[in-house]
C-alpha cells in the first residue's frame, strides 16, 4: 500500500498531464531523485499487483521522455 501510494505521488508530479502543474525545480530534483534509483523502479516491474506494475512503467516512462527531450536539445 504504501509503494502504491508513493508511485501515485511520482505519477502525478512526474507523469504528463499532471506534471504541468509541477514546479520545474522541484519536477527537476524529483526527476533526479527517481532516476538515480531506477534499479529499484526496475524491480517493482515483477511486483504481483499490475496497479504497481502500471505505477512504475509510467514513472519510467517519464524519466525516458524527458531525458531523450534534454539529449535532443543539447
């Protein structure tokens, strides 16, 4: 319960559309925060409940958009 309500924390201050509202210092360190353990992130893909699953492969979607929209623009 408590993974599930951490992942629905980052879906929505990470994940488009909700993350339009999200400050973009504090989406920034957040962004970082969650990619500098996405091993952890990785793990949660063979968790048993496919709301976690579902969870997780948002959050890492988001972290692989906006690091490919940061590469294509440097």
């Amino acid at each position: 319960m408590v993974i599930a309500a951490m992942l629905d924390f980052l879906t929505f201050a990470l994940c488009a559309p909700y993350s339009e509202t999200t400050d973009g210092t504090q989406f920034d360190m957040l962004l970082e925060m969650v990619a500098a353990n996405g091993r952890i992130v990785f793990k949660l893909f063979q968790h048993p409940s496919m709301a976690i699953v579902k969870g997780a492969g948002l959050v890492m979607k988001a972290i692989i958009e906006v690091s490919l929209y940061t590469f294509a623009h440097n």
